[in-house]
C-alpha cells in the first residue's frame, strides 16, 4: 500500500512544512487560521486562469454560507462539482484550496463550487454537514444561478472528503438531489487508531496529536463518531449512493480507513473506483511542486468529466 520511500518531491515538501506544528487550543486554532491568510495571499498570487470565478452566499440553516463558483472557459453551461476543502474539520477555506479547484476546473471542464462551511470547535458536528448538504441541495435547485446542466457531483479532500460521502449518503437516504458521482480524496472516513496505516504513518503531515484533537473538536463525544452523517463507515448500506473514487496516499494514517470505505461501496454494490498513490503523504494534492498532485488531479477530474458528461 506504500512504496519504499515516499517521492522526492513530497518529502521536501513535508519538509518545508515540518516548521509549523499545528495548535490543539481554541486560541492556537484561530492565530493560525490568521496566520494563514497572508500566506494564502502570497500562495495564491497568478492562480491558473479559469473563466470566471464568483463568490456567492447560499442559504444555510445558520444564515448564509460562503462559496466561490469557479467556472470553465467555456460560455455555455456545465455540470457542476461542490467541493468540501480539508483540514480536520477545524482548518481550511476557500483559499486555502483556490489552487486544488482551479486546477479541477481546468481538467474536467466542469464547474466548481468550493463550500466555506462553519468550522470546529466553534461549530462541532453536525454544523458542517449541515452546511455542506445545504449546498448541495441549492446547486441541485438552481442550475441557472451556477450556469449549469443540472447534473451534479460532490468531491472533497480529508475532512471535505468525508463531507462529500456524508452528502451522497444522505441525498441517498433523504431522496434528495440525484448525484451524478462523489470524488473522495485521502477522506477522512472509517478512523481506526488500531490501523496499520495511522501506527505506521501518524506523525507524517498528521500526527496522533492532531488527529485526536480534530476528532475531540469535531464530534464532540463518542455518541456523535457513531452517527453514518458523521462517518458513513457506521452505515448499514450504502448501496443507494453515488458512483465513486476513492483516493488514497501510501504514507497516510487515513489510507486504511479510505481503503475500508471503498470496500465497502463495492460489497453494497456502488460502482467504485479505488486508486491508491504509494510514494505520496496525506495532503498532496495541495502540496507546492509535487508532480504527483498533478497526475492525481487529472485522473479525479477525468472521472467527474466522464460521469458528467462533460468531456
């Protein structure tokens, strides 16, 4: 499931990103939320062009809820992708993935809506969830507000990963907007700390701090780790959900829980494609000057294209 090493590339990467431990207080949380925006500013200067991107409020059960529509080169209509960033549920925004979508767009040639849901520990579980399936619901209802077919797919990475698989599982359960597909990337699903691959690999990008304190933030109480809308591994079926890829990273304590999820798509019947990159940690996709996130975006976005029919 892991090569022998992990690729050059990413491991400078992790390297250069080693300096900065994440905090596990309220107070830590929001001076690196802060600390992250100039950096993000910087990061995010001559962005691969698309054809337009629009920042949106959509309607959620709290009040409003921050997206960015990024839209195709093309003027006419296209299938749409509602993303959910990553970062443990308690980090992450629109900008901190602007590149990830950018990129998405470019490939597949489909829209991107990136959803700002509310964050831990400020808004545990179920406000992002809530946030993420509200979204889906008025993309589904509005096609014309995004410039869209009507056909619709969920993607996400980690946390948005899992925020993705909620969303398809309970547009399943809840009859609600029929998903073309659901591009799950390194989600953070099915968390066992008794896996192979968090005892062999948490402390790489991940630690076994970071992923306790993002699941106390998030949940809450082990009531709440329970629930299929906060990891649909406690599902009892799932054979009414969208298609799927799920992406896996060889160096990542969440490889073994991705893995599960996917068997679990395939014993329930779900048409899933599962692809596993060996020599990568958690979080390449958005990694600087990884070639390998590259190979990984275009292979997710050629499936959301095929799925959408938008090539």
């Amino acid at each position: 499931m892991q090569a022998d090493e992990m690729h050059s590339q990413a491991r400078a990467a992790v390297r250069r990103q080693g300096y900065l431990p994440l905090p596990h207080s309220r107070v830590g949380v929001k001076l690196a939320r802060a600390l992250t925006r100039p950096v993000m500013w910087v990061r995010n200067r001559n962005p691969p062009p698309v054809g337009a991107t629009v920042d949106l409020a959509i309607p959620g059960p709290a009040g409003d809820v921050d997206a960015r529509l990024y839209r195709p080169a093309a003027s006419e209509r296209s299938p749409t992708v509602v993303f959910f960033h990553g970062g443990g549920f308690v980090f992450g925004s629109i900008e901190t993935h602007d590149r990830l979508c950018r990129h998405l767009v470019r490939e597949s040639d489909c829209a991107v809506l990136s959803v700002d849901y509310r964050l831990a520990p400020e808004h545990p579980f179920p406000a992002a969830v809530e946030d993420a399936y509200a979204a889906v619901e008025w993309v589904a209802a509005n096609p014309d507000a995004v410039g869209g077919t009507g056909d619709v797919a969920v993607a996400g990475d980690s946390a948005g990963g899992n925020l993705a698989a909620v969303t398809a599982l309970m547009a399943a359960e809840r009859d609600g907007p029929g998903l073309a597909y659901q591009a799950l990337v390194y989600p953070g699903v099915g968390f066992d700390e008794d896996d192979p691959s968090v005892r062999e690999h948490a402390g790489v990008v991940l630690s076994d701090a970071d992923l306790a304190f993002f699941g106390d933030a998030y949940y809450g109480s082990e009531i709440h780790r329970r629930n299929p809308y906060a990891d649909p591994t406690n599902a009892a079926d799932v054979s009414g959900v969208a298609p799927a890829t799920v992406l896996t990273a060889g160096f990542d304590p969440l490889r073994d829980g991705g893995r599960a999820y996917a068997e679990q798509l395939v014993r329930d019947g779900v048409d899933t494609r599962y692809v596993n990159y060996p020599d990568v940690p958690h979080g390449f996709l958005t990694m600087p000057g990884v070639d390998r996130a590259r190979e990984a975006i275009v292979d997710i976005a050629d499936d959301l294209a095929n799925a959408l029919g938008a090539h």
